[in-house]
C-alpha cells in the first residue's frame, strides 16, 4: 500500500487531458482473447489494472508488446495457449472475471477463482456471471477453492434477462454471444458510456450488436472475429473528478471532453453545489463563482438529493466526488447509492476532518456542510473514488494531511499525483512499509 501526502489550501487551475476509461479499456482488453488477429489499442493508459491483464496475456503466451509513454499497446493471440492446472485469474481484481468468455470460445475451459473481488463495495457476486456462462453451454464444478467451467463444441446462443442491469454481465454476455451460434438476447442490459465504447470495440472486430446503448442487446453471432485498431476516448470520471477538484480548492480546471452530451444529469447535480459546468470548444470546465452552496429544493421539509444507480441515473463511481463537494458546500444534502451495500462506510473517516455526517443507513449518508475543517490523517477504504474524494477535501483545508492506503488510485488513474502537481497541488506518494 501507499499514501498520499497533501499539503493543501491551494486553488488548482489549468488544462488537463484525462486518460482512457479502465472500465472500458480492461473488458476491451479481455475481448481481444476472442480473435486470433493483430490489435492495436491507442491511448492505453499505464494503470495497475492493465499491467495485470497483460501480464496474463503473456503468461498464456500471447504476443504483447506495449508502450505506455506512446499509449499503444499490440496484441496478437496466435499462440495463446491455457491450463486450468496453471493458469489462475488474479482475485484481486473483479474485471479478470471477464477473460472467461474468450478462455471458453477458445479452450472450452475456464476457471473463476471464488475470492475475485475489485472495490470493497459490499457483497459482490458472482453468480450472475455463472448463470450467463451456463446459459450458453457451460458445465460449471465446484473445485475447493474454484470454480471449472467446460464447453462442448462452440457456445450456443441465449436469451436472457438480468435480475439488474450490470455492467460486467451485460460485457460478459456480448462476449458469449458473439461468437455463439445464433442469435442471443439481452434483455435490461446496461448501457453505460464505457459500456457503449466497448460494444464499438466489438463491432470494430466484427461482432453484429443491435441496440447498443438501450436496455436491450441482440447479437447474431458469427464464426469468426478479425482484428483491429481502436482509440479510447476520455475517461468521464476523471473528468468529472478534476473539474471537482477545480471547484473544491476554489480554483478551475478546463477537462478535455469530446462527449458533453453525456453529461446533462452530471452538471444538473454539480449545479445541486452552487457549480456551474461550462462546455465549450471541446473543453469542460467547473465554476463555483459564488461559493460552494446546497441549492435549497422547492418542496419544503425534504432534503437536498443526489441519487446514484445504473445508468441513466448518475454513476455510483461518481457519488463520493460529489460527498466531498457537500461536505464543504453550505447546506445539507443527502446522498443515496441504490447498487452497493458496503460503499458508504467510509464517511465516518471525514469526521477526522471536522465534517459532520451522519450515516442514515448502508445505502444513505447525509452531509452536513460549510463546518470549519482541520487537516487530518485518513484511512481509505479499498475504493478508488473514495481515495480522491479524501484527497479532495485534503486539498481544500490549508496544511498537512496523509490519505493513508490511497494505492487504489492508481487501478484507474495514471500518473494521478504528477498531474495534480501540474495544476498547482502540493502532493506526493510515500511508500507503506
């Protein structure tokens, strides 16, 4: 692990290009393991995430050459070869659980270890993948420590509707049935931005996908897939995260953002603060011009809201951004995260700045803003964005504090403490012993 040491109480400003989405670029990168032709990724970003990925890519003998100051990576799985007896997924990080599908298309065999976990966000199964890797044909065993998945002959087509709309098992789907004989159905399939960018990936290979950024996904499967090149575009919630950072410290960060038309719900919540987002020429930036103030809501006696859930609705990834904004905007808000049940425990660590919480319930915590802050020691929790919503409020409140186990950041963001640097943030990594 490793921390993070602020010295804050200086406004950030100045232009930032934000990297390539990780939950778009890693089940990109899974989905290469179903085509025997050359890839190439352009703006890959150098995160611990994609080092793993690779590492595996390399492991089963796949050809991976990669240059991260240049952001391309090529990948060719020729030679890609697979033992069960061998080859494990890392536990450590959920999106490993993508690699399954390609593992099945291609060796009619995989394995899940039954500890693979990401964020500490709760409860977070893995049975809705099984049951997608089932309907399409796979025998599922119970190993001690495991699970064994085998296909005979090439995987089938299916229909399916899913309890929820996940992101993971909607990707892992359009895995299956993309090679798949026949055509398969998605019923209340997610339909995030990065959800979106890597159906086009997809499509660029080859696969035939209808209805892409709708509840709803067909996919004709085909016999085989080609190769191709493929650019990511920004991240949303790096975004999202600098332009906060400009309004928290009570500076102003311009975002490079070439898809503002998905941001409506993003700068009508940011305006729930007293931010205003401008979007113009290809840059996006956060402007608090009289303050950070809870806009007081219309109908009496309620509470400020800001409600996260799948897609349309505002991402859940982007809620403990937003609790940093309310604990320094004046005015109490209420936040409600509608997906996971263990991603709100953390608040209690603000206290630690002199903010005034108070957790309503595992899904609901409410802010009490505008209180004097102190600099402080924090503890993060295993989540990338409650680390930066820490680091956050640490460069708001002048002088010294320490987010203690903040490594998680770097899963999605590269280089995240040189680029804050260059926006006038005093910051620096120290190693854990």
């Amino acid at each position: 692990m490793a921390h993070l040491v602020v010295h804050g109480g200086t406004p950030l400003a100045g232009r930032i290009v934000p990297s390539a989405n990780k939950n778009a670029v890693l089940p990109i990168l899974c989905a290469t393991l179903l085509t025997r032709a050359p890839v190439r990724l352009h703006g890959i970003p150098d995160i611990t995430d994609v080092r793993r990925i690779l590492d595996i890519f390399e492991q089963l003998g796949s050809d991976v050459r990669v240059d991260f100051a240049a952001g391309v990576v090529d990948l060719h799985h020729a030679r890609t070869a697979f033992d069960p007896r061998r080859h494990h997924l890392p536990e450590e990080m959920r999106s490993s659980i993508m690699l399954v599908p390609g593992l099945l298309a291609r060796f009619g065999v995989a394995r899940i270890e039954q500890d693979v976990q990401g964020c500490t966000l709760g409860v977070r199964e893995i049975d809705p993948h099984v049951e997608v890797m089932e309907r399409f044909g796979a025998r599922v065993e119970r190993l001690p420590d495991a699970l064994l998945m085998r296909t005979e002959g090439p995987l089938r087509a299916s229909a399916h509707w899913l309890d929820y709309a996940s992101v993971t098992t909607t990707e892992n789907f359009v895995l299956c049935a993309a090679l798949a004989r026949g055509t398969s159905t998605l019923v209340n399939a997610a339909s995030e931005p990065h959800v979106q960018e890597f159906c086009a990936f997809m499509q660029r290979l080859g696969a035939q996908i209808e209805g892409v950024g709708t509840s709803r996904l067909t996919v004709h499967g085909v016999d085989a897939l080609g190769g191709a090149e493929f650019r990511f575009t920004e991240d949303f919630h790096e975004a999202v995260t600098f332009m906060a950072l400009g309004a928290v410290t009570g500076g102003c960060i311009e975002v490079k953002n070439s898809a503002p038309e998905q941001f409506p719900l993003i700068d009508r919540t940011f305006a729930k603060f007293g931010v205003e987002v401008l979007h113009e020429g290809g840059w996006s930036r956060a402007v608090a011009a009289g303050g950070l103030r809870v806009r007081e809501p219309f109908t009496r006696n309620i509470l400020q809201k800001v409600e996260a859930a799948p897609w349309p609705y505002l991402p859940v990834d982007l809620l403990p951004i937003f609790v940093a904004l309310g604990v320094r905007a004046e005015g109490s808000v209420m936040f409600w995260n509608k997906v996971y049940d263990g991603a709100m425990g953390w608040t209690s660590e603000l206290s630690k700045f002199g903010a005034h919480t108070v957790l309503a319930d595992p899904h609901r915590v409410i802010t009490f803003g505008g209180k004097p802050l102190v600099p402080a020691e924090v503890d993060s929790p295993y989540i990338i964005r409650v680390a930066i919503a820490l680091l956050m409020l640490a460069a708001s409140i002048p002088g010294r504090s320490v987010i203690r186990n903040a490594s998680p950041v770097r899963r999605a963001h590269p280089r995240f403490a040189e680029n804050i640097r260059g926006l006038g943030a005093q910051v620096e990594w120290v190693e854990a012993d």
